[in-house]
C-alpha cells in the first residue's frame, strides 16, 4: 500500500484511504512495550480486492509500530552501506572460522557438564582458549597492530 507521510494514511488498491483510528500500547510476550498505531479503511463494502486484501467482516484494519519501522529502515541503511558490509563480511570470515577450529583442531563436540550455567561456564572457557591462542599466534607472526580492514570513517 502507498503511505502519504504528510496525511499520515495508506490507499490500498482500489484507492481508498486508511487512516489512523487511534494509538495503542502492545505488550509482547516477553513484556516489550511499544506504542502501535491503528488504521482502518473508510469503506470495503462492494471493494473488488477484498478477497485478497483482507478476511475481515467489516473493513480493512492495519496495525503497525512507526517506531519500529523507522528503525527497521535505520538498520537496514547501516548494514547496507560500504563499512556494513565490510563488518558482515568479517564476521561471517570469523565466526565460522572459529566454531570450525574449535570443533576440528581442538575436538570439542559436545560439552561435559549439564545445565545453562555450566554450559555457560564451559563455553566461556572454550571461547577464552581460543582468542588465547589467536593473541598468542599474532604475537609470533608479529601481527599484533594489524586488522582485517581499515578504519573506515561512518
């Protein structure tokens, strides 16, 4: 649907306007509060689309958060632009590249102890081992004031 930010409304396909109704507060289930603003259609009562636009009995209804929208579009120009994919491409060199040694060169397939803290713990120590040993081999290369990019201005 086409937004008109100036009138704050959407027009679905047949051209009719849905304008906000009014703004709520939805709580998720992990008690995340956000503020949800409330459209609906002026008319779909003889509306061609109304099949494939809604299964409602009465008019069209949209319910959407601008919060999140705006930062949904925030992060998606971050990790779009030239320093975000560069970060990306790092992280996927590293993290798979990491998990592969701790599995392969070090043998670590399953954990030894039960229970989240302990598995934590366990973890932890696995993760210590390996950025100890990654220090250590840039120490001998001598490549400690290295990085895999440059900086890059934001």
């Amino acid at each position: 649907m086409a937004y008109d930010r100036d009138k704050d409304e959407y027009t679905c396909q047949n051209g009719k306007k849905l304008r906000p109704t009014y703004i709520g507060k939805r709580t998720s289930k992990s008690g995340f509060e956000s503020e949800v603003t409330y459209y609906e259609c002026e008319n779909c009562m003889d509306c061609p689309y109304k099949k494939t636009c809604t299964r409602a009995e009465g008019n069209r209804k949209l319910q959407l958060s601008k919060i999140f929208l705006r930062q949904r579009t925030e992060s998606r120009e971050r990790i779009t632009s030239k320093t975000g994919v560069l970060l990306r491409m790092n992280r996927s060199i590293q993290v798979e590249g990491a998990f592969g040694v701790i599995k392969q060169d070090y043998g670590f397939r399953q954990f030894l102890l039960r229970g989240n803290k302990k598995v934590k713990t366990e973890m932890l120590l696995v993760a210590m081992a390996f950025n100890i040993n990654k220090y250590h081999r840039k120490i001998q290369n001598n490549r400690t004031g290295t990085q895999l990019f440059e900086k890059l201005s934001a």
